[in-house]
C-alpha cells in the first residue's frame, strides 16, 4: 500500500478558493488527510495568492483541467457562479470522482446539478459548514474555521452511501461535526436563523444610513448596535445571491417575522404592557438558554 | 479649605444603585472626586451587596433621609420607576441640589418631573449615558463602563449653567465624553439607534422561539446570529419601560425601517438584483465605515 493510497482524498480539486474553501484546504492539510489540493476558479491573482499562502498545491483557470483526475471535487463559489461551474464540469468529472458543494441555499443547487448533468449524479453530496466570518478571500482563511461547527449534509435519493460518507469524513477531518437533514428542511431552517438575521442587519444600517441625519445618528451608536449590525458587513454578492437561491423560504420566514413584529408594535401603540413584557421576557429565556454567557 | 470642599462633590446621592448606577458610583470613587456616596432604593438586599462591594458608603430606603444634605441626586432607577422617586423627594430635595438622571427616554423623564415638582427645577439637569451590557444589578458593575463613551445631556431653558456644568464634570471624571442635544433629537436619535435594535432582536429571537421546530432551529444558529441576537438578553423590563417611555419615537423609527424592509421584500420577490445589491453594499459602506474592525 502506497502512502497516497492510505490518504483520505489523494487528490482533492477546490474550485473557488476563497473564505470558505481555503479554510478547508489549510484544515484537510493540517490533518495530513489530502495529498495534492488543485485551486481552481477564475481569478488567477486570488489563486495565486492562494498558492503563496501554501493553501493549494496547484492551480488551473480551466476548469476541465482542474478536475482531471480528482478523487473529490468542492464547489466553494458563491450561489450566484455555481450553475456555470456544474455546467462546464459536467462532461469532464472523473468516473467516481465524488462532488459536493458548500452552499447556504440547497435547494437551488440541487435543481442546477440536476440542470447541468442532467440528472443527479449518484456521487453529488450537497453540503453546507455553518461557520464564515463577515470576512471573504483566501486571506482571511485559517485551519480552525470549521472546528467544532456544524456541517449540514443534504443527500438526495440518488446519493450513493460511500459518496455519502466520505464527505463526512472530510468534514470530521476538518473538526467540523456532521448531520444530515432533508433540503427542503435545510433551506428553512437557514432562512429563519441566518439568511433572516442578515437581511434584516442589512435593511436596518442602510435606513439608518438614508436618514438626512445619518452621520449624527451613527456618532451615538452603542456597543450594542455594533453587534447587532456586524452581519451587515457581509459581503453584498454572496448574500444577494443567497436571497436569490433561497428566496421561497426567506420570504416566507420575512413574513413571519414581520407578522411578529406588528403585533409588538400593536402592544407598544396599545399600552399593552403585559403582551410587549411577554413577548421580551420569552425572547430573553430563549437567547440566554442557547448560549450561556 | 477642607478637604471636602475640594471634592468635585461632596456628598452624592444615587438612587437605584445597578449597573449604571453603581457604575458611575464606583467610577467617581476611583477619581477621587466624591466624597460620601449614598445609595438608595426599594430593595434592601441589593443596598447591601452595594455595601459589601464597597459601591456605596451608606444607604437609605427612604428617600427623604437619602437626599437630605446631598450636593448631587442622581436618578438611576428604570424608567418606569422614575416618576414615584421624583414625586417622593420633590419636596425634599436640599436648595441648590443638583438633580439628574440616566434614562434612556428624555422626553418622559422631562414630563414626570415637571409633573412631580410643578416646574422644571432649575438644577435639573437631564442626562442619558450611552453605555451599557446587556446584564444589569450592581454585581454587574465597573468602573469603566463610561470610559471613552458617550454621555448625551438634555439642559432645558430652566436648567442652570452652573448645574449643567458640575454633571458635565461629574460624566467627564467617570471617562466619558459629555455632548448636549434637544430633548426631542436625542429621543429619535436613540430610537434610532438603540431602541429600535433591541425591538427588532427581541421580535426576531421571540419569532423562532414560537416556531414547532425551535429546538431545532436554535441549534443550526451560528456565530452571526449569537452576535445579532445578544441584545435580546438585556432586561425585559427595562426595555418594556424604553418602549412605553420613547413609545412616539420609536413607532416612527419602527415604520421607517418596515418600509424599508417592504421595499427589500420587493426587491427580492421581483428578482430586483439591483435593488438588493444597492441595498447590501450601502448598508456594508456604512457598517464598515463606522467600525473599522
């Protein structure tokens, strides 16, 4: 038995190299689990950079030649630039080769595999790791990222078991912890704890920022509004992209908040001391039971 | 001269000694600029953990025996308890004392005194520490919590130069930065700012809390919601107290922000890609201008 023979993935192709999929290569390297990292992608400069940060081994813009040969190909690009990637590996993924992705959405990712190879491969896992910064590029990647965070796989019908469980064990390598859940059920669930949080961050600093006295309202902004605000520093693209992959189940979790909402305006306009109490008192014993601080 | 008469104040009074409260006490202590502190409120057992930590000096429970001989009064209690301590030492408080308070809400507090003294009294003078943590009660407090933030103060027509100048001087030993605003710009100012996070944290926390699967959906909540949602572990009653207090502001400051929001909602239903993008890089161009992180 060769020492390549006894990794995990002897040859493992990231296409898009940034936050997220450097992250995993510097974890998969530091856990000695892969053998050579091919960086693909379109931006030769970031892929260089990559190259010098010792992220990957090598590097290709085409993205035929940088699949060649792979034991397991990761979709690491934002939402938005996915479908143009399955469509032009499509023809090319090497028989076995087995395919995930790291969207946030699963649903619309799923439907474009299905688009670009005209069924589901039965070796596509697709997957989503909870963990980012509000940061993006390859430089801002590091080996902990996914330590002890989540990684929600959503395997389809199609999905062969050992396709299945060696992504798993990718992710494990990557000290990330793994479930699997149905993608339907993935989109909602994400909708209503990050994509929500996000947009309403993001509707929240550009009202404040359209305000004719804008520069004075943020001079007295507090540690809290800090906080609250910093996933309004995400970047723009990748969260416009995931309001366009999952917007079914973020519109319908922009609702029910919503809803929510008027019903507290309701009690504040009302006096209803007792409903606006309840309702803060509730929120309180739910956020301070989840973490413990 | 004596020793006392070179302190900055002699002999301060603060009523409901919490986390702002105890705060400011042990921050004056530590700059050597007060001389007896007493503190005074409805719960005994909090006086004397203030005691034990060494906050205050003495204490009272009546009010009456609390502002005899004070130099300076200061009203930390929420704002809901305002009024009745306005209306127990309106006709107690020494001639010349200076009184002040820390309420989140000016508006309100400007009502209930006038309506406890039957006029503005001269040495009021209105105050509002921008600071904070989402704990409260004495054990919670430091004396740096005012260090390098802001404090707004609210001086009316009535108010004396000289008043207005020792609570300036009072924040400023404390470490914080003293600016003077209308009654009514610092409430839309903060409804802005403060008030209206808290309500959208709150909501959006209570909002998943009464979803079937919230168990569930609590556990895939990552980094950027635990940040989003700090907030909403902050005093239920204190925050139902702000509501009621700046109630008028803060529907306004509500309404703009779900007009905003409906705008967003439209944006992506209509696949606007656009409209959301400029909506996200605005709102990341102000974030990431006001913090640079």
């Amino acid at each position: 038995m060769t020492l390549e023979r006894s990794l995990l993935i002897p040859r493992l192709c990231i296409i898009g190299v940034g936050l997220i999929g450097g992250s995993l290569a510097r974890a998969l390297k530091e856990a000695a689990c892969v053998g050579e990292v091919i960086g693909a992608g379109r931006h030769e400069a970031s892929l260089q950079k990559a190259m010098e940060l010792g992220v990957i081994d090598r590097y290709a813009t085409d993205l035929r030649m940088a699949v060649a040969n792979a034991d397991v190909v990761v979709v690491a690009v934002p939402l938005g630039a996915m479908y143009p990637v399955f469509a032009a590996i499509a023809d090319y993924l090497p028989s076995g080769c087995v395919l995930t992705d790291v969207g946030s959405a699963k649903g619309s990712v799923v439907d474009e595999v299905r688009r670009a190879f005209g069924r589901i491969p039965p070796t596509f896992v697709p997957g989503h790791p909870i963990a980012g910064t509000e940061k993006s590029g390859v430089e801002s990647s590091f080996a902990e990222l996914f330590r002890h965070r989540r990684v929600i796989l959503t395997p389809l019908a199609e999905t062969e078991a050992q396709a299945h469980d060696l992504i798993q064990r990718m992710w494990e390598a990557a000290g990330a912890e793994v479930v699997d859940m149905g993608v339907r059920h993935h989109d909602e669930v994400l909708a209503a704890t990050s994509h929500l949080p996000h947009v309403l961050a993001y509707a929240l600093v550009d009202t404040l920022a359209r305000l004719d006295d804008r520069a004075e309202i943020f001079r007295y902004a507090a540690g809290g509004f800090r906080d609250f605000t910093r996933i309004a520093s995400s970047d723009p693209v990748m969260w416009h992209d995931i309001c366009v992959a999952n917007q079914g189940a973020l519109l319908a979790a922009i609702e029910q908040f919503t809803r929510h909402l008027d019903r507290l305006v309701e009690a504040i306009n009302s006096g209803d001391s007792k409903a606006v109490l309840d309702i803060f008192r509730r929120a309180k014993h739910a956020r301070d039971n989840l973490y413990r601080e």
